[in-house]
C-alpha cells in the first residue's frame, strides 16, 4: 500500500522501490484508487472505491529519476495516471 503524505527525503532521490502496489486513500483505509469499471481505454477516469484486490486497483510504479515516478495501470502498462 502507499500512502501519500509529504515526504521529507531528498526529493531527488528514489523513495519507493518499483514494482505493484494498491494505492489505499490514507483518509480512509477501506478505498483503494481504482479504473473505474475496469476499463483501460485513454480517458478512463479513476476513483476512489472500496477495497477490491482486483487488476483495476493495482498500479505499476516506475522510478524516471530526479524524485518521478511514472503510475501505470498493471492491467495495461500501456496506460498511464495523468494527475
């Protein structure tokens, strides 16, 4: 799980280590980001749903340098988080 909150690290530097990750809301454990409907088309939105554990909440994280990271869909690496 991730939970998003300042971090104080170098922002440089690689703070995750690459690979799939459920994203939990870190208001309420209970909701996971989440491609709505399952579906991978360009302009799916995402949203926050309840804790499934299926492919359309699971997100790939790969570390681009510099404190970036790229979010893609596990169900489709071709598909990206646009945020």
């Amino acid at each position: 799980m991730i939970f998003c909150m300042p971090i104080e690290a170098n922002a440089s530097e690689k703070t995750l280590e690459e690979g799939s990750y459920i994203i939990e809301s870190a208001l309420k454990e209970e909701l996971n980001i989440d491609l709505i409907g399952g579906n991978a088309v360009s302009g799916t939105n995402i949203q926050l749903h309840q804790t499934m554990g299926s492919y359309r909440q699971t997100w790939d994280l790969k570390y681009e340098g510099n404190g970036y990271y790229i979010i893609t869909s596990h169900f489709d690496n071709d598909k990206v988080m646009d945020v």
